[in-house]
C-alpha cells in the first residue's frame, strides 16, 4: 500500500547558517488523497537535527532532520489514531521519521537536496526542492513519497 499520494515537507526552520532546528517553528505538512475524492490535510510536529545552510556555500550544506509520527495531527482524533497505527506509519515501531542529506544543488527556481529518507524501517535515496526566502530567513520544501 501506498503510504501517501503526496507528502509535503515543510521546513520552516530561521536560519541563520548553521544551527539547530527551531521546533516550534518546524513542522512537516502533508496531502493524503482519500479514495481519489477528497485530500486531507495534516502537520506532524517534532522535528528536531541541525541544518547548515548559506545560498553561497552549497558544497557544505547539509540537513540531518527527523520528526516524529506520534505528533500526526490532521484536526481528527480517529484517523491520526489510525496514521500512527502499523497501516501507516508504525509509529510505536517506528518513532522517527528521517532525512539526511548528501548534497545541495542551485537549481533554475530554487535549490535541491538529495539523501537519504528513513520511514517505516525502510532507507532510500531521495531528493526534493526547496526555497530559501531571504527575507524571514527561512526554508520552504516540497516533495512526494
């Protein structure tokens, strides 16, 4: 089963080059597509490694990140319930969700990070795109599992 149509990684994180991630303000949203028809929408909190980050210095950016599925929430006790459960993401199996990074790139609309994404036991290579908005230093970024 696929576990998500769609996961949206939404890195929040005030920077201000190297530092550790600011939890309060770090969350991961996501889309579910449910039975083709509607999408749910959803935060998981928790997120918690360091970022190294300076537009002018790609070739020692990194991102070592984890958050934590038990903190699921998508406004409906039962189904965060069931999110957290072994159809989804095992979270009592599995309490952390991770990516860490062997690369940065400059790409034509913003930047691109590739590594490694850990979820449900499973390790695979992966990369997404991210914004860096200059003016509230912060990071913004999307991809799909």
């Amino acid at each position: 089963m696929r576990l998500f149509s769609s996961l949206f990684f939404v890195l929040c994180a005030v920077l201000s080059h190297s530092q550790e991630i600011d939890e309060e303000n770090s969350k991961v949203s996501f889309k579910i597509k449910s039975m083709g028809v509607s999408t749910i929408e959803g935060v998981i909190t928790g997120m918690k490694g360091s970022i190294y980050f300076d537009s002018t210095d790609l070739s020692n950016a990194y991102f070592d990140v984890i958050v934590v599925p038990q903190t699921v929430n998508t406004g409906n006790e039962n189904r965060d319930s069931h999110l957290v459960g072994v159809d989804f993401f095992n979270a009592e199996t599995f309490s952390v969700i991770g990516f860490v990074s062997d690369t940065v790139l400059k790409t034509k609309s913003g930047f691109l990070t590739r590594g490694e994404l850990t979820m449900c036991g499973n390790t695979k290579k992966y990369s997404f795109e991210f914004e860096y908005n200059k003016d509230e230093n912060a990071l913004l970024g999307y991809f799909s599992v």
